[in-house]
C-alpha cells in the first residue's frame, strides 16, 4: 500500500542559480524512453504532467535524445494551453544533425543551431527555460559550446543554461563564458560522487539537479527482479542490475525501506527527502509516468527526517556497480 506523507495542495520552490523552480521537478524520459512501459500509454503521461503542474511541479525534464524526438513531442502536446506554467529544460549533444559524430555526440555550434530549432519546433514553443548540454563534447571546446549558447540567449531562444556530467574544470571553463545556471547529473543514495562538485557550484551560485533520484526505481524497492523488465530497458545491461550485483544491492532497498517504515513514508519519499536535505539548491527530477507516484513523490516535499534517519541514509551501504556501463561511463566526466 502506497502511504503519503503530508499536503499535497503546495510545493516549495527552490533556486538554480537565478531560476525559480517548484521544489521538486518532473523527469520524462520514461514514458517515452528507456524504461520498460515507456510509449505505452502517452495519455497517461500526459495527465502525469498536468497533475503535476497542478500539484506546484514547475520543471519538466526532457531531451532530444529521449526517442530520439518523441518525448519532446509528448511533453510539447502536454504543454498546450499551459506552458506558461512550466519551466521547460531539454537537453542537446547526443544526437548528430552534421553527419559526422560517431555514436552521436555532438555539440558543434552548427549542430546546436540546428538541434535548438527541431526541439522549439517539437515543443511546440518560442523559447526552451533552461538548455543543458547533454554531455561534454571531447570534440568541440566548451568556450565554443558556451559561445553558441550565449548567442541563444541574446536571441531569446533560451534563457538559462546548464551542462550534464560535466566535472569540475569544464563548469569552471563554461562559467567564466556566460553563467551557468544549473548542472544536471546523477545524484541520489547510491550515486554520490556529485558531493564533490557541489561546493564548486555553491561558490558559483550554480544548482544542482539530481537525475535519477529514485536510483532508476531500484530504491523505492519496487524492483525486486529484472525479470519483469523489458529487453529494451537500459536497465537490464545496467551494471547495478546485473547478476550479484543485483542481488548484492537489494539490501541497500531494504534498508531505505526500514528507515521509510519508521518514519510512516514511503522508501520513494525517503530517497527523495534524503536529496532534499543535502541543499536548497539541489533539486531532484524524480521520473514516472503515473500519477499516483507523482503524487507520492512530491509529497516528499513535505516529509522531514530525523538527524539520525539522516545519518543512516549516509551510511547506507554503498552500491555495487557503476552507475552507467562502461561505454557509458566514458562519456561522463570525472
Ligand atoms: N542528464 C542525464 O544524462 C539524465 C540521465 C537519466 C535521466 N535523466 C532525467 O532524470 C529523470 C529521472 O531519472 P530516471 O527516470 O532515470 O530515474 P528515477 O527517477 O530514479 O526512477 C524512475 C523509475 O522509478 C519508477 N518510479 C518513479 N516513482 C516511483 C515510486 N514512487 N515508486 C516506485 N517506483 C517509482 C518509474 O517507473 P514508472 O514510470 O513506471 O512509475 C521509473 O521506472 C529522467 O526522466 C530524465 O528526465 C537525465
């Protein structure tokens, strides 16, 4: 049984940077992408979205590489009549427009041009809140990344910007361009590596967003086989979700679980409580398409731990396994 924790009429808000969000945001990328189910019910996705925004959830997460295309029409045919609700991020650089980008990446400044039209045109919008650079392009400087985007904001195509895994020196590179808003990576109970960039961010008044905040799902305790899970699904080559690991990490679940029975919530709110009490300027995008578990995850919002409770979640045992595959993993920087 699903069990709620506080209101569910009235969010926070949060800063990133100089943008103000709802304190807790919305991933979409799995209704469409990724995760197992994705694209079977868009009209279920699409009430996720409007009971969101009902709900003070300000900041919709997508990408163009989320299908590729169709998950930034999805949210574009959600927004209809409400965009001037939303703060609306999507993310450029892992799909190639100029033809000559292996496996994708690439964030030329002709490429971006191109890419920030497609997904204003499937937005169905006249500027995108906040663009991210997906992930940090070995291939073109960032100076030159950050150029092309200042040039964007100047033109009112965008108004804020953010990188995705990006590591310390390039966020100091990118920020001495054009401020950067927010950094987008995986930060979540098992995923902790961002502890280390974050006093970097908070000297230079940059958010965080934490994707992933729920561990793909693995934390809310609700995956307890990839039996269930789709060929398709990333997480069935996820190293976490593999094998021993697998087995291995269903005691990290079980005791966000514990600590979730004693404190009358549940493991989801638990996760997402945990991240919201590391800052105010971190900002989770917990994914679903459901709307009861949006209305559980944000309902987070109002859920306070304990000192210790915290301190538990601290030393929750650590995962095993990277966070992404290895091939993945090289296009993360660290
Ligand atoms: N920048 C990047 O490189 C990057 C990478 C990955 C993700 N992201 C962004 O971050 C967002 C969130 O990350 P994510 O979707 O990978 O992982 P997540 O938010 O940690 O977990 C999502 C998974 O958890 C399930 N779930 C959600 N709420 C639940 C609840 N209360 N109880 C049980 N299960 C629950 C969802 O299933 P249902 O949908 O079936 O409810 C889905 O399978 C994405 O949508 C995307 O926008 C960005």
């Amino acid at each position: 049984m699903t069990r709620f924790a506080g209101r569910l009429d009235r969010m926070r808000t949060a800063k990133l940077g100089k943008l103000e969000v709802g304190r807790i945001g919305l991933g979409t990328m799995g209704m469409s992408h990724g995760y197992t189910g994705a694209g079977s019910d868009d009209a279920a996705s699409i009430r996720t979205i409007h009971r969101a925004i009902d709900l003070g959830v300000t900041l919709i997460d997508t990408a163009e590489v989320y299908g590729p295309y169709v998950n930034e029409e999805l949210v574009g045919q959600a927004l209809r009549g409400r965009r001037d609700q939303v703060v609306l991020a999507t993310k450029f650089g892992l799909v190639s427009h100029t033809g000559g980008a292996p496996g994708g990446m690439d964030s030329s400044p002709e490429n971006i041009r191109i890419a920030v039209e497609g997904s204003l045109k499937r937005l169905g919008t006249s500027f995108i809140d906040l663009y991210y650079q997906h992930r940090v392009d070995p291939g073109t400087p960032i100076e030159d990344v950050m150029g092309v985007l200042a040039a964007l904001v100047a033109e009112g195509k965008i108004r804020y910007i953010g990188l995705s895994e990006a590591w310390i020196p390039t966020i100091r590179r990118a920020h001495a361009v054009h401020p950067v808003t927010a950094v987008q990576s995986e930060y979540s109970l098992w995923t902790r590596d961002q502890e280390e960039v974050l006093p970097v961010l908070r000297e230079l008044g940059i958010g965080l967003v934490a994707y992933s905040p729920l561990g793909r799902g693995f934390l809310t305790g609700a995956v307890r086989t990839t039996a269930d899970l789709d060929d398709s699904d990333f997480r069935k080559t996820n190293p976490r979700f593999v094998g021993e690991n697998f087995e291995r990490n269903v005691r990290s679940a079980d005791e966000v679980r514990a600590i979730a029975d004693e404190a009358g919530v549940t493991a989801a709110q638990v996760a997402l409580a945990w991240l919201l009490s590391k800052g105010e300027d971190i900002v989770p995008i917990p994914g679903t398409k459901r709307v009861s578990r949006l209305e559980e995850n944000v309902a987070a919002d109002a859920v306070v731990l304990t000192a210790s409770q915290i301190a538990a979640l601290d030393a929750l045992t650590p995962a095993e396994g990277e966070h992404h595959t290895e091939a993945q993993m090289k296009a993360i920087e660290r």
